[in-house]
C-alpha cells in the first residue's frame, strides 16, 4: 500500500474549472482506496487573507475527506521561498504525514524532499495566448518552471496540451501523462423534482428559446464573435432566441460587456454571475444549441457537460476541442462569426440535425468518467513509486 496526498486548495470559494477537477478528483480517488490498494490524504494551503488572519479552516467541500491537513503557508509565499536555499519549507513538511506521493493540482507541487511529486498543468494559455492573460496568470511561468526542478511526473488532460508542454516547456514526453477529465453531471441529473424546486427562477429566464455560453468570461473564450453571430442571427434570420451567457466576469471582461451594450438586441443578451450546479444544469437541458467557441483549451468541460445533459454542441476546432468532441459536435472556426452564425442557425433549424448531435453527444459522454480519471490518476501514482 502507499500513501499519496492530494492537494486542495483549489477546492475554495466558488468553484471554476480548476476547482471542479480537484474536487472531482478528490471524491473518486476517495472511493477508490479499498480498491486499489492506497491511503488518501488530502492537504490545502491557506489563503494570503486567512494566513494574515492566522487562520487555517477546512474548506467545507473538503471536510468529508479525512485524514485532512492544513500546510500553514500560502503558495504565493511557499513559492517566493523556493526561489532561495532555506530551511523553512522542510520545516512545514512536519503538517503532512509522510505520503509516498504528493501531488499538486494546480500548476504548483510543494517541494516535499522525501515523496515523489506529480504535478498537474490544465493548459498553457499564458505562454500561447499572453494577450489573454493578466499579469499574474503570466507570472505562472516562473512557478511552474521552478516546480518542474522537483516534478516527477505532469499530469494533462489532451495531446493537445502535451504538444505544448513539450514544445514550449521543454519537457520529456516521457515525464507526461495524458488524464482526461469528465462531466460533474449524470445523464440522469435532471429530475422533475429539480424543475420544481426552481420553477420560480425559470419561468421568469426561459420564458422563450435560447442559446447558450457557460464558462469564464474573458477574451480567450472568444465571446464577441459569438455575439457578432447572434446579431447577424437576429437581423438577417429575426431567430426569436436570447443568447444567455453564465459564468463570472475573468480578466479584461470590459470588451465584452461593451459589446453587449453597442448591440441592437441587447435586451435579449443575458448574464447570469455565478450559479448553482443544479440551476446551470437546467439550462445547460433547456437550451435549443451550447456554443463553446474557444479559442484555446486543456481540455474543455463544458462541451461533456452539455453533452451528458443532452444539449446540442458547437464548439471551435481548435486546441483540445475536437478531441474532447469526437463526432458528436458541430466543430467552427472561431474567428469566423459568420460561420458560426449559419453552424447554429442549421441546428435550431433542423430537427433531425438536433436530434442527431443530442444522441451522439450522450455517448460520447458515457465514454468520460470521474472513476477513469481517478483510475488513470492512480496508473500515474504508479509509474513513479
């Protein structure tokens, strides 16, 4: 048996995609102990604002995973200290009970002396994309190269994003290991008792048909063409749709929100902050088309999660896109508004296209799951003991 320590930080807050995947992969790896023959330990860094405040609460998320530590240094600092030789990071490696593994799943792994590390890398949209990123998320850089000194083994989601770790971090394709991720959805998520519970809310948002963005908003995900498309939509074809857009406002949203506004049919662009899991769900199963048309992903969960919630899929061909997509989405080009324009007027207006594409993308989900994530995880454990 061996022991491996996962870190989750990220589970904090409300949860994006980074969080989604530690959380998921945490529950699954959980479950999997018995099976599989491992001890499960899970550790989280403290906030900067909570460290200042001296303190050091499990997230709640987390709190059913026991045994639980808490290494009371924040990243940002852990990682300043690495730049220099001192004693104070082995000192804090006394909060973790000497795991075999430890693993990092947030493009950082704590440099524990005695464990073999592993650490996971979403993608490297800073380094292909800078005009997308802050300055902070630029700064990731420097992290992540620091901690590949002391990294085993990267775990990534695509080809894609091993193409790019070789060809822009140097790395060995020995060193990566491609784990896919999954939907946080089950085709049978949707209930009558869940519209019930939220009849209120819908009434008053889905009172007509609708197309769908979920996601961050930030330049990368390529926002504006899709309102150009729905604009082109509604003046050359008069669609009665609304384009709803769910998620949090990222980095350098304010083009976005400009382009809302110039929009002769704004009154029917809508955005929805933060949601629940079950609210985002219900949209996700009452949108007529999903249209993800990023420019650039690791991986790209929201494209299976309509899919496993039987919503047909419009997504770029680009990056990860079309391998996560497989045959089961309508794939664009995402600088080309017009084209995205006339991929979702043909699958609002074809009934067979729509139906189509709904029973191909719940297959293609099927073939994702939380269990062959943690699984694959466990075959990345094993390769560095």
């Amino acid at each position: 048996m061996f022991k491996v320590c996962v870190d989750g930080t990220p589970v904090r807050g409300k949860l994006t995609g980074i969080g989604v995947y530690t959380l998921n992969l945490i529950d699954s790896l959980y479950q999997l102990q018995e099976e599989e023959n491992f001890q499960l330990d899970v550790y989280f860094h403290p906030s900067v604002k909570n460290w200042l405040l001296k303190k050091s609460d499990i997230p709640e998320r987390l709190e059913p995973y026991d045994p639980i530590f808490s290494v009371p240094i924040p990243v940002t600092m852990a990682n300043v200290l690495a730049k220099y030789p001192n004693p104070i990071l082995s000192y804090f490696e006394r909060y973790l009970d000497r795991p075999n593994i430890i693993h990092g799943t947030d493009h950082y792994v704590y440099p524990y002396q005695k464990s073999n590390k592993i650490m996971t890398i979403h993608d490297l949209t800073f380094l292909k994309y800078p005009e997308y990123s802050t300055t902070i998320v630029q700064g990731y850089l420097e992290r992540i190269k620091r901690c590949l000194k002391w990294t085993d083994l990267v775990i990534t989601f695509s080809e894609n994003t091993k193409k790019d770790l070789i060809e822009l971090l140097n790395i060995s394709p020995e060193k990566i290991y491609i784990v896919p991720q999954a939907s946080r959805y089950s085709e049978d998520y949707i209930t009558p008792n869940l519209f019930y519970k939220n009849k209120d809310f819908i009434d008053y948002f889905l009172d007509k048909p609708y197309l769908l963005f979920v996601s961050t908003l930030e330049p990368r995900k390529n926002i504006i063409n899709l309102i150009e498309a729905f604009n082109y939509l509604k003046e050359v074809y008069k669609i009665p749709h609304q384009l709803i857009l769910i998620g949090k406002k990222g980095w350098k949203y304010e083009s976005i929100f400009d382009k809302i506004e110039e929009s002769k049919w704004k009154e029917d662009i809508q955005h929805l902050d933060y949601l629940s899991d079950e609210m985002v769900a219900l949209f996700y199963n009452q949108a007529d088309a999903f249209i993800y048309p990023s420019y650039y992903e690791g991986f790209g969960l929201p494209i299976l999660e309509a899919m496993t919630l039987g919503t047909p899929v419009i997504t770029s061909n680009t990056s990860s896109l079309p391998q996560v997509a497989g045959d089961a989405a309508l794939l664009i080009n995402p600088d080309d508004y017009f084209e995205i324009a006339e991929t979702i007027l043909s699958v609002i207006n074809d009934s067979n296209l729509r139906k189509n594409l709904i029973e191909k993308g719940k297959k293609r989900a099927k073939s994702f799951s939380w269990k062959t994530t943690a699984k694959e995880t466990i075959k990345a454990y094993q390769l560095i003991l």
